[in-house]
C-alpha cells in the first residue's frame, strides 16, 4: 500500500496538470445562475449572432479533473457550433461539490428527476430557451466518463427534454449509489440484467415515448471505464426503443474502428455503437479535421467523435460514409493500430489511491 505522503505528491501532480487545463482560453460566456440550482453547478454557454430561426442545443458534460474550458478546446464543440449556426451549453462541476471535479453519477440525489445536478442542468437548458431562443425540439446531450454518465442520467430522467445523446466512455444510468459501488461498476464489476436497467431507465421518469436516440462511444483498451458498460448501456436503451431483434452488420471505418446500429419499430437508427479500435480512456479526436486537438484524455484516434456525433444529429451537413462489412476473424495478422500512442490511464489510480489513504475504500 502507498504512504499517504506518497498519495498526496500523486494527488497534486494530477491537480497540477488540472490547472494547467483551465489556463486554455475560455471562449464560452458565463450563463446567469438559474432560480433552481441545487446541484450548485456553474454554466457557461455561446449562441450564435442572429439566427435565422431558433438554433439547436447541445450540452456537453466535462470528465473528471476537467474544466468546461478544458473539454471545449479538446473537442471543438464551440468552434463546430460556430462554424454551423448552433449553441452550446457547458455545465461545471466545482470543487466543492466533487474534489476531483466529477459531476456525481453515483449519488441517487443528484440524478434523480427534480433533484441534484440534473435538475440544475435541466434548470440551465430552460434557461437557454426562454432567455436565447434555442429551438425545445432540438437538445441534445454529450459527455466523457462520469459526464458521459450524467448525460445517461439525464436521458433517463427527462427524455421528453432530448432528443438525442452520445455517451463517451460512460456507464449505464441507476447501476451505482456509492464510491465502491461506482468503482466496482467502473471495472465492469456488478452490473445489473438487461431486465434491470431496463427497468431502472423506464422508472426514472415515467416517460412512455418518444425516446432519445443514443450514440455510445469506447475505447477498445479503456482500463478506466470496462467497455462491458458500453454494451451494458445498450441492453438499458434497447427495450424502449423496440431495438431487441438485434445490430446491423458491423460496418468498418477509417483507423479500423466499428460501427454497429440498432434501429427502433418505426426503422429510424436509434442506437449506435462505436468502437475505437486500440484507445484508452478519452474522448477521441481528430486533430486534423479542424475540431478539437489531443489532451489529457481527450485521444487523437483518427476519428472526431465530435464531428460524428453532430453529423448524426443533423447539425452539420451530411456526407455518404465509406462502410464496409467487418470481416471476421480469422487470426490473421494483428488487429487495426490506433493511429498515435494513447496516454496512459492514471486518473483511477490517483483516485483509488487517495480513497484508500481515507479508509474509503480497501
């Protein structure tokens, strides 16, 4: 086990480099703090300068020891809002709140309908449609890792408010209620039936449709988050979307990575399920394409998830993808190699480390 002086040295050099991300220029406007906000979230946001018509909404959620500033200059959100006509929300996390600046996906208050972060998040985009116009029809959700898990926390608690979400390296909504728990769900560890989450995403809001469509992203070697929540988050949005018959062939993509598709009863593509060949834990992103440049865990792969996502959603123009069937395995030659090094996952140890320092986890 580590000394607690070798614990706190680890801790300020993860903290160190956190600081070092919030020193990226902040494009983003600071949105005045809603009546309801006892999640004590901060928000920041841009709209676009006289649109001609209401503009769609996307809400992006930071990871773990990341600042909205920090996510925005690694994916390129506001700078593709900008670039397209839409808005984009930015809530944040404090200190206060979570100490390593996770929203808290694992706290049943603060992603329960009407409560906690969800509603101050909830509270925010009410905000940007009453006060900047953004068109109610059109929000959407992103986020990386404990964001990418408060946005499945969100999609289950007011699916009425979205119409589509992109989960990154996140974990299904209602599968954790404490630190251990969360951990244990983190390693793939203790996750609930299909039956189950099913359950648990139709009694989080008592929603009886239409439903949000859902782009899950993961990284092929992600030994922060177990990509077993990747598939977990699928089996929990499956049922509502009439979706159990089954995933389109795999296509393949650039850099090698996959593609799978799930199409709800009325044939529209409701669930997607993108797997980043060779990536760890991050955002992945393509520092060619103009949107987003690599960081901490936000991973040059090739690919813009960015990009994609906002495609998907029909904010960007639509171009034909160039698919083809993945071809089975055969053993051989080597799987498809990830287009640059991945930076190594650190941020669980650091965590893991200091809550066994506190006598909070063994």
């Amino acid at each position: 086990m580590r000394s607690i002086s070798d614990t706190i040295e680890r801790l300020a050099r993860a903290r160190a480099q956190t600081a070092g991300a919030t020193a990226h220029p902040n494009k983003l406007a600071r949105l005045a703090a809603p009546s309801r906000n006892p999640g004590q979230l901060t928000g920041w946001y841009q709209c676009p300068d006289n649109p001609a018509s209401p503009p769609a909404l996307v809400v992006v959620l930071h990871g773990c020891t990341q600042t909205a500033a920090a996510y925005d200059h690694g994916s390129g959100w506001s700078r593709l809002a900008e670039d397209y006509g839409f808005a984009v929300l930015f809530p944040e996390q404090s200190r206060q709140n979570n100490a390593n600046l996770c929203f808290n996906w694992f706290q049943s208050d603060h992603v329960t309908r009407d409560k906690g972060e969800v509603l101050s998040i909830r509270e925010m985009i009410a905000s940007m449609i009453e006060v900047h116009g953004v068109d109610p029809r059109r929000v959407f959700v992103t986020g990386l890792s404990a964001g990418g898990a408060m946005a499945n926390a969100l999609l289950a608690s007011y699916p009425e408010v979205f119409a589509g979400g992109a989960i990154i390296a996140g974990l299904p909504f209602g599968v954790a209620s404490s630190v251990p728990e969360a951990f244990d769900r983190m390693r793939g560890h203790g996750i609930p039936s299909s039956t189950t989450l099913d359950a648990k995403l139709r009694d989080a809001s008592g929603h009886e449709g239409p439903w949000p469509t859902v782009s899950v992203w993961h990284g092929t070697t992600d030994t922060t988050v177990s990509d077993a929540n990747s598939r977990a988050i699928i089996d929990q949005w499956r049922g509502v979307h009439g979706a159990d018959a089954g995933s389109s062939e795999p296509q393949l993509l650039d850099g090698g990575h996959s593609l799978e598709t799930w199409k709800d009863v009325s044939g529209r593509d409701a669930i997607e399920h993108y797997r980043i060949v060779g990536m760890g834990h991050g955002t992945p992103v393509d520092a060619a394409s103009g949107y987003g440049r690599p960081a901490a865990h936000m991973l040059d792969a090739g690919i813009s998830s960015t990009v994609h996502i906002a495609r998907g959603w029909g904010l960007t123009p639509s171009f034909e993808r160039k698919a083809a069937p993945v071809a089975p395995s055969v053993g051989l030659g080597a799987p498809p190699q990830p287009r640059s090094p991945q930076t190594p996952d650190g941020i669980q140890e650091v965590i893991e480390n200091a809550l066994r320092a506190a006598g909070l986890m063994k």
